[in-house]
C-alpha cells in the first residue's frame, strides 16, 4: 500500500475478493479506513520458530510458551495495540485463547534460517504459506530477508523471496518485508545499521517481484537516528520500524530513537516483540502504553 493510496486489500480489512472463507470461520479484524490509515502497532512473536529463544540475558526467556502466551495476551489486550505477527503454532494458542478477535493477524513465512546455522541465509520458506494465510483469513504475511553478499545462501533466499511477492500480490494480501545487509563476524550474523546499509537494503526489497503494490518494508532504525530520514528517502512504500531485544536496559533511547523515526512521512508504525514483551524493569503493559504513545 503506498501512503495516500487506496489499496483493495490493506492490513486489517475483510478478506480479498474470491478469497475463501475457512470452515467455520467469521471475519475477526477490524476495518481500517485506507484512505487514512491509522498507525499501526503489531506485537511480534515468531523468534522462537527461527531458534530464537534468548532476550537480553535471558538465554531461554522464550522458551516458557506458557509465559509468552500470557505476556502476548497483556500486550494484545492494551488499548491502541493492533495485531500480532506469529508463527502458525503461536497463532494457533492465540486463537484458541481468544485473543485474536478484533485483531490484524500477520503471519511469519520463513523460519529456515535457524539461528546460527550454515545454512542461516538460506532461509527457507517453512512457516505460512499465501495459500494459508488466503484460508485463514489473516491480514497479511511477512519474510525476512537478509543479504551478506558474501554468502550464496542469500542469493536462494532472495529469489524465493521475489516469487512470494509475486504470490501474494497475486492475492492482494500485503507483504512486509523485513531486509537487512549482514556480515559474519566471528561466526555470528550482524546487521548494518549505518544510512547507506538501510537504504540499499530497502532498494533492493522495494524492487522484488513483479509489482511493489502490495509490499510493505519493516525496517530498524538507523545506529544514528539522524541517517534515517536520508535511508528512507531511498524508497516510496509503507514503512514499519520493527523493534529488537532491548535486553540491554537502555529503554529511553530506543523509545527515543522510535520517537523520531515515527514522524518520517513514509513510517506507518512499529511491529515489536521482545522489546515489548521482555522490557528491562519487566512491566509490559507499561513497555506496550509507551509504544502506543509514541504513535
């Protein structure tokens, strides 16, 4: 959805036409105007499907489902707080839970790049399919794509990500795409957060596929907040910041950090999981009213 536009299928309206209705199924989101589409904020909780179980130094914060079960119904339940982004099984419990209605349900497509693999940049394709998230009736998809031009496996993942926008846009359901530019350092992957990593990272997102109306770029603030209005100017679509592991307890400045990337003209809101859901003094309601404010 590019801003001002007026897209058939944006985040959080009913079903795209001659999509069909899963068995049993009632519409659960909530229209949004699209021609002045509100902010949106959407908790994220896919990090453990990808191996992803540590926040801050919490090596297995994640791995209690039943805790992030309870904090992702806290989050779900503030006021001001849209959605969810999920791999299948968390969604799963979610709707089984009821946390769901009324909600823009975002589903994780790959999950393969397991953390600290050899095959990490490769990252296959092995969560929400388009044709699941059609039957389902959720709101939209998301992949990860991250490019270390160093590794060929980045190269598999690019393509596969370029056909599954194709795919989706085929259905009309938006696709956030999440890019970085990454380096091995030591064996760990690292994301480049300097303007010129953002911007060329977005670029290469914004061109996959054979149209960019449906795609939508979920991007993390630049390491100096003053390069990303420049980072962004690389580009027309939708942006959403996305949030990371705030695990280092220096929670003013990220909010900080938000705060300012918020105003940019293309910036539509944040998608945040473990900052939200793990902050620092542990009090997650007050981590998800702040983001709200922020907006």
């Amino acid at each position: 959805m590019k801003p001002g536009a007026r897209p058939d299928h944006a985040p959080g309206t009913s079903s795209p036409p001659g999509a069909p209705p899963a068995p049993g199924a009632t519409p659960r989101t909530r229209p949004v105007d699209a021609s002045a589409p509100a902010r949106l904020l959407i908790i994220a909780a896919d990090h453990p499907a990808r191996g992803m179980l540590a926040v801050g130094d919490r090596p297995m914060a994640l791995a209690d489902r039943g805790e992030l079960l309870a904090r992702l119904c806290l989050a779900l339940s503030r006021p001001g707080v849209d959605g969810v982004l999920a791999s299948a099984d968390i969604l799963d419990d979610l709707l089984l839970l009821g946390a769901l209605e009324g909600k823009v349900v975002m589903g994780s497509m790959n999950r393969g790049g397991l953390l600290g693999a050899r095959f990490e940049l490769d990252d296959r394709f092995t969560g929400h399919r388009p044709e699941d998230l059609t039957r389902l009736r959720f709101d939209a998809g998301k992949l990860l794509l991250r490019l270390d031009l160093e590794d060929p496996g980045s190269l598999d993942t690019l393509h596969t990500a370029a056909r599954t926008v194709d795919e989706m846009a085929a259905r009309r359901l938006p696709l956030f795409v999440e890019p970085f530019l990454v380096r091995r350092q030591r064996g760990v992957l690292r994301a480049e957060l300097s303007g010129r990593a953002i911007a060329t990272s977005a670029a290469v997102a914004a061109g996959l596929g054979g149209t960019s109306a449906y795609t939508w770029l979920k991007m993390p603030v630049t390491e100096h907040p003053e390069e990303m209005a420049g980072a962004l100017a690389a580009v027309t679509l939708p942006t959403v910041l996305l949030g990371g592991d705030l695990g280092d307890g220096k929670q003013d400045q990220v909010y900080e950090r938000w705060r300012q990337a918020l105003r940019l003209p293309t910036v539509q809101g944040l998608v945040a999981g473990r900052a939200l859901l793990f902050p620092a003094d542990g009090d997650v309601a007050g981590a998800v009213d702040t983001a709200v404010g922020l907006l």
